[in-house]
C-alpha cells in the first residue's frame, strides 16, 4: 500500500466487521480509531469509519433499535429472521450475549453467568437415592483437583427419559476448616449429610473416589458405561479405575466442551436433569460461567469469580461429553428400559 500514490488507484483497505469478544484485539484498536476521528480528535486524514450500533442496550430486543445496527434490515436480513433469534437470546444468557455483540453491535463481558437461578432451582428437588436406581447403567464424571477445590464425581442415570445426577465431593481433611472459613460455606455440614468426604490429610486420597465408585457396582448394582475425567492429577486413579474395568475418556475442558454446555443447558431448561437436594452441586452449578473467546460464539466453562467453586458442574460435564461422544455405541443400554 505504501507503493501506491494519492491519484486515480489510491491505497484501499476495507475492514468490516460486527463488535467481537477478543479485548485489545483488532476490533478494539478500529473501534477507538474510529470513535476518535468521528469525535474529532484524530489527525488521521485516509479513515472513513461507518459505525452502526445501538444506543440503548436496555433496547437489545427492540426491532426499532435493531435497524440502527442492521442498516440492511429488511433487505439482506428479514425482520422475521431477527425476531427469531431475539427469541432464542431471551432463553439463554449466552445466546444473549451472542446476540448483542453480532446483532447490536456491542462489545460483550466475555464471561456471563451460565445458568438462571430458576433453572437451577427446577433441577432441584426431594432427596435422590441410589437404591431407586438398583440394576442401571449410567455414565460418569470426575473433576480432580489436590487442595483448595474440591475433587468431584458424579454418575448421570437415564429412567422414563429424565437424567438423575448423584454427585459425591472430596475433600482433605485437615483443610476442611479453612476451607469453611475461606469459602463461607458449611462443608461440616455437607459431611453430616454425606455429600462430602473426607478424603485423605493436606491433599484428596483418590482411593475415595475409586471406592465411591466401586460402591456404585458392588452395592446397587449401577454401572457407569463409561467415565469422563479431566486429565489434571490424574495419577493412579485412572489405572485404578481401569484395573477394576471401568471404561475411562480422558475429556479435555476447553472450548470443545461448548456443544456438550448447550446441551446439558437445554436438558435443565426442559427440566430433564434432576440433582435432588444436593445443595454443594447446585451451588456449583449457580458459580459457573462461559467464557465466551472467539469470534464464532464458543465458551468455555469458567469460575464467576476466582474464589468460588464449579467442579461438580466440571464432573457433570465430563459425564455428558462421554454421554454425547459415546451416545451411538451405549445409548440404548442407557435409557433402562425393561
């Protein structure tokens, strides 16, 4: 471009794009470019920015306001189109921010709280009990951790259509006080109820976990068909799990999880996942976000704040990714139907 002279072929560069999710990326830096020279405090002489956006966010669902950020509304893009997918951001929050940033044109938080209050609500219920459950099939999930968060299993069973989840939560022993002092939350009182163990001294004895899971077997005749687990710390437990003949998937947590997210969030917007009364998961699940980090709209599971905790809903997780990934192979045995 810098070849090129003022003239009758001047130098062109056209840049288009709708608002993004990246900070100090390239639509950050066009955009203050931009801002500056239509405010006029920019000596920039060869920048002719076209901003189209709402002005009132409070507005995101409003076809007029909508025609500010979509010149082209009616036209390339019908009106019927953009109250689709209006329709669609209303039930989910990071459908909304999807919309806002690609439809309204404005720069979203790139984490947003997962799940509503009365989703999470829904899912909860009376007490669930393993022996209701005797002679099942399931998959499962386990989310490790050493000391500050907790280490979690979880074991996902199908009946009449519905998903129960169990979750059992591990702790050190010796961290359990500070843990309560730190956190805010009554983990003596989640150990009364049997929610959560006790695990080991300064750091989570993994022989817990395997044995909550043989219980499942030997004891009520539950059978994970498969068992997801995330790859950090897994040291022998996984050798364990596999010795005794449990079939584990290591499940990377990533952006890859994001179809398995919109999946397990539509089952508990549907009311089709039930946690019982087990208030440690469906604290987890209310302390879970989505990272929203690239420009095709896929998230990441992610704390809302660094001091809380989401590994249950890390365990639930990994137990739906082997469900979906494994889904063609063991999803008849699955149902636990006759």
């Amino acid at each position: 471009m810098g070849a090129r002279e003022m003239g009758e072929n001047p130098p062109f560069l056209l840049s288009c794009t709708t608002s993004g999710y990246v900070s100090d990326g390239v639509y950050d830096e066009l955009i203050k470019r931009s801002t500056r020279f239509l405010l006029g405090d920019s000596k920039e002489k060869r920048l002719l920015p076209f901003l189209y956006m709402i002005d009132d966010i409070d507005k995101w669902d409003d076809i007029e306001e909508l025609h500010k950020s979509n010149p082209n509304l009616g036209v390339s893009v019908s009106v019927d189109y953009l109250k689709e997918e209006i329709a669609v951001a209303e039930g989910s929050l990071s459908k909304r921010a999807e919309f806002i940033c690609k439809y309204a044109c404005l720069k979203q938080n790139s984490s947003l709280a997962w799940l509503p209050a009365n989703v999470v609500e829904r899912a909860s219920g009376v007490s669930l009990k393993l022996e209701d459950f005797r002679n099942s099939y399931c998959v499962a999930g386990i989310d490790l951790s050493q000391t500050r968060d907790l280490t979690a299993c979880t074991a996902v069973i199908e009946k009449d259509g519905e998903l129960y989840v169990f979750a059992q939560f591990f702790l050190p022993t010796e961290k359990v006080d500070e843990a309560t002092a730190r956190d805010g939350v009554p983990y003596n009182i989640y150990l009364q109820r049997g929610l959560l163990t006790a695990s080991g001294d300064n750091f989570v004895d993994y022989h817990d976990c395997f044995n909550w899971f043989v219980r499942l077997v030997e004891e009520f005749q539950i059978f994970p068909l498969k068992v997801g687990y995330d790859r950090y710390s897994a040291q022998y437990l996984i050798q364990d799990m596999e010795s005794y003949g449990f079939q584990c998937d290591d499940v990377f947590q990533g952006e890859n999880l994001y179809g398995v997210i919109q999946e397990t969030q539509g089952l508990l917007e549907d009311g089709r996942i039930h946690i019982g009364d087990n208030d440690l998961l469906k604290a987890h699940l209310l302390n879970s976000a989505i990272k929203m980090s690239n420009e095709r709209g896929r998230g990441k599971l992610v704390k809302l704040s660094p001091q809380l905790h989401i590994d249950g809903t890390a365990a639930l997780l990994d137990a739906m990714t082997v469900r979906q990934k494994w889904f063609a192979e063991i999803g008849e045995q699955l149902k636990n139907e006759g």
